[in-house]
C-alpha cells in the first residue's frame, strides 16, 4: 500500500556553535540527515524526482546496485517500502550469501530483494544483469547505482531554493560530484539571491582529478571547489585523529556524523579555517548529507 511520501523537503536549517571547528566564522547546519532517520537524507534527494517519475510511469518494482555498505541500498529500500514499490538490490561481492550487516538488514527489512553479485561480474556487467532479470518487464525500472543521474540533480538542487540565508561557502561530503553539481546547478536557478556563494565539495575517497573532470564537464568550475587532502586514508577509512574528532564533535553538539563521509567533511572544514583558506569573518553552512549508519560498523564501534 502506497503511504504518505515522508520526504519533507525543506530540511532545517541551524545556527551552530561548536568551537571544535574554530572560532571567527558563523556556522550554519542544514539537517538533511533529520529527513529520515535511516535514510541518507542526500540518498533520498537523488531518489525523489526518479521515483516520484517511476510512480507517473505506472513501474511498480525498482532495480538498483549497490555495494554491501551502501546507503543508496538502504535508501531505495526504505523509499520502495514508503511509496509502494517492489524494490531488488544487485549488491557487489558473492560473500553476503553468509554474512551480514546492519545496512543489509535494513535493506530486507523493507522487503528489498538482495541479489548477490561476484565482483568481476558486477563490475562488468551491470546493465547486463538488469536486462538479464528484469529487461522484458515494463513494470520495473531501473536505477543507476548511487543514484546518479540527471534526475538526482534535479532533488539536490532544490536545497539550494530553500536557504533563507546566502552563505559565503557551502561545504560538504563528496564522491561522485552529483551533489557538487546540484548545488551549482541550484545556484545557478537562483543566482540572484546567492551572488557571492561557492561550494567545499571535500573528497571523502582518493579520486579528486575524476571529480575534478565531472565538475569541468558540467561547466560549473567557477562554483565548486574539490577539496583534497581529507580522505584519511581512503574511503571508509578512519585514522585516529578523524575519529578523536568524531567524538569532539558529537560531544559537543548532539549532532551525528560518520567516519565514511560527514566527519571527514567537518574536519577539512576545521582545517581550513585554521589555515586562512575559509577566512575569518566568513558564513558557513554545513550540508549534513545523513549517512549515520556508518558509525554502527563493527571496525569503527571498536575504536570509540
Ligand atoms: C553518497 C553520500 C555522499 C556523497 O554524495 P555524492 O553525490 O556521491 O558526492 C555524501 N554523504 C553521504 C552521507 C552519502 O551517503
């Protein structure tokens, strides 16, 4: 049974005060991770405009990949079991036939079908495996992984229409560019109101010239900047200082962050105000892209 869509667009938006960032700046927080409580809130801003179109298209079952650790899996899953959508996950790596994990449980619980893939497979194969399983079905459609697409650019570009404020530098977690690009392509809509505002999209995995190019061939360089130096190690990688920062934070403001993508983000903010390179004086939102099941995996639970 379809429900009522929980999406609430216009997420809240807070003044924050958390010295563990630095002193001299105003820092804003716009809570997209309050917009579910499982559901990366930037996972269901790619969603909504793809999924509210699967609705009008009359598909009843949405096909997507994802990774065991994916909060594009979780997301689909909670959005498909809100809206009343058959949802299948082709998920990366034959392994989770015998193991499991919070993020995959979820995914069940909101009756996602789980299709283990070998990796070789997955990564050469994809639109294959679709077509294969669903391809003569016209009721199923299909999602591309993270979902990335233009449709994700369209649900996070409306962020940018609901500021009531007009920051000097939007900063937040980034690794495919598609939230980057949203934002620029909110800016650009409402240009008017946001004349002197640059996005911090800060690099979260080790691919800072592919994020660099998608940035360039989307024609908004003069808006993003790719921040690099702040993967602490890799994706999903945690040094110690990260989490010590982690757990400062958190102390500090009540607020979640994860080692994965939001923590990293805040301590290059950090960072970065202590260099000069966000100057004293400056307004600051931070876009708090959810994703706080990260926190609950096993490897970073032991080492807080
Ligand atoms: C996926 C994700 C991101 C990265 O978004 P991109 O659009 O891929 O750059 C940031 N934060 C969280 C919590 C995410 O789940």
């Amino acid at each position: 049974m379809p429900q009522e869509i929980f999406y609430t667009s216009n997420s809240k938006l807070q003044s924050l005060k958390a010295s563990v960032l630095g002193e001299g700046v105003r820092f804003f927080i716009k809570r997209d991770d309050l917009i579910h409580p499982l559901v990366s809130g930037n996972k269901w801003r790619k969603l909504e405009f793809a999924v509210t179109k699967a609705l009008l298209e009359n598909k009843t079952h949405l096909v997507s990949y994802g990774g065991a650790y994916s909060n594009h899996m979780v997301a689909l899953a909670a959005a498909g079991a809100a809206m009343g959508f058959k949802t299948t996950c082709f998920v990366r790596g034959d392994e989770i036939e015998n193991v499991t994990n919070h993020y995959l449980a979820l995914a069940k619980l909101n009756g996602m079908e789980l299709i283990p893939v070998a990796r070789d497979k997955y990564r050469n194969a994809k639109e294959e495996l679709f077509n294969t399983y669903f391809g003569n079905n016209p009721e199923c459609k299909m999602i591309p992984e993270g979902g990335e697409s233009v449709d994700a650019f369209i649900g996070i570009a409306a962020i940018i229409g609901e500021l009531k404020l007009s920051p000097d530098f939007i900063l937040h977690a980034s690794a495919t560019t598609t939230t980057a690009i949203g934002l620029a392509k909110g800016l650009r809509e409402h240009a008017h109101r946001f004349t002197n505002t640059k996005i911090l999209a800060v690099a979260v995995l080790k691919n800072v010239l592919e994020q660099e190019t998608k940035v360039k061939e989307n024609g908004v360089s003069d808006l993003v900047t790719v921040v690099d130096g702040f993967q602490s190690g890799g994706y999903a990688k945690a040094n110690p200082e990260l989490m010590s920062f982690l757990k400062a934070f958190i102390k500090e403001t009540g607020i979640m962050i994860d080692p994965v993508y939001t923590a990293k983000a805040l301590f290059a903010m950090k960072e970065m105000i202590a260099s000069g390179q966000i100057p004293q004086g400056s307004t600051v939102l931070f876009l708090h892209t959810g994703g706080t099941l990260g926190i609950f995996s096993d490897r970073f639970l032991s080492v807080l």
